[in-house]
C-alpha cells in the first residue's frame, strides 16, 4: 500500500515540475544569483559624508556664514543643554542654590 501510495506521489511531483517555467533545470545545475549594481545620484564609492565642511566650503556662501552657522546651532544645543541640567538638578535633586542662577548662563 505505501509503495503505491509513494509512486502516486512521485508521478504528481513529476507533472508538477514539468509544468513549470525552470523545468529543464536540474537539482544539480547551479542557480546563479542576480547581479546588483549600485548606482550613486550624488558622488560616488568613494564619497565621504562625514566630511560635509569641505563641500559646504565649496559652495558661494562665505566662510564666516558657514561658522557663524555652525556656532548658533552648536550654541544653541548648549544652551538647552545647560537649562535641562541644571532644571534637573533643582527639581529632582532639590539643590539648593547659593546666589543668582543667571551666573550660570
């Protein structure tokens, strides 16, 4: 019974793999893998990112603009920084506070 039963199995499996598109292909054929190609919108393999202050260097705007740029946003991460601070240490660790609080600023 089970031989049949494995026959009947082997004959679908055979109809089956017939029908499809890669049916020429053997088990023991390599199947190739597909090729991926990169392709750079903006530079190349070779680009740096981390560099962004040359290629802002490199652009019409003036120096000290790139700068002045650089310290208002890195002044004002600080700042925040600071306020978080010491905000924190007042409240959560209840501090207490020995003259003007505007010093630290």
């Amino acid at each position: 019974m089970q031989l049949q039963q494995s026959k009947n199995v082997q004959k679908t499996i055979q109809k089956l793999t017939a029908n499809l598109p890669m049916s020429g292909i053997n088990s023991s054929s390599a199947i190739s893998t597909p090729k991926i190609h990169t392709a750079y919108q903006y530079g190349n393999a070779d680009t740096n990112f981390f560099n962004k202050i040359t290629s802002l260097l490199a652009t019409p705007v003036r120096r000290s603009e790139i700068v002045g740029g650089y310290m208002l946003g890195y002044g004002a991460v600080a700042i925040v920084q600071t306020i978080v601070i010491v905000a924190t240490t007042l409240w959560l660790l209840k501090t207490q506070v020995v003259g003007s609080l505007a010093l630290i600023f």
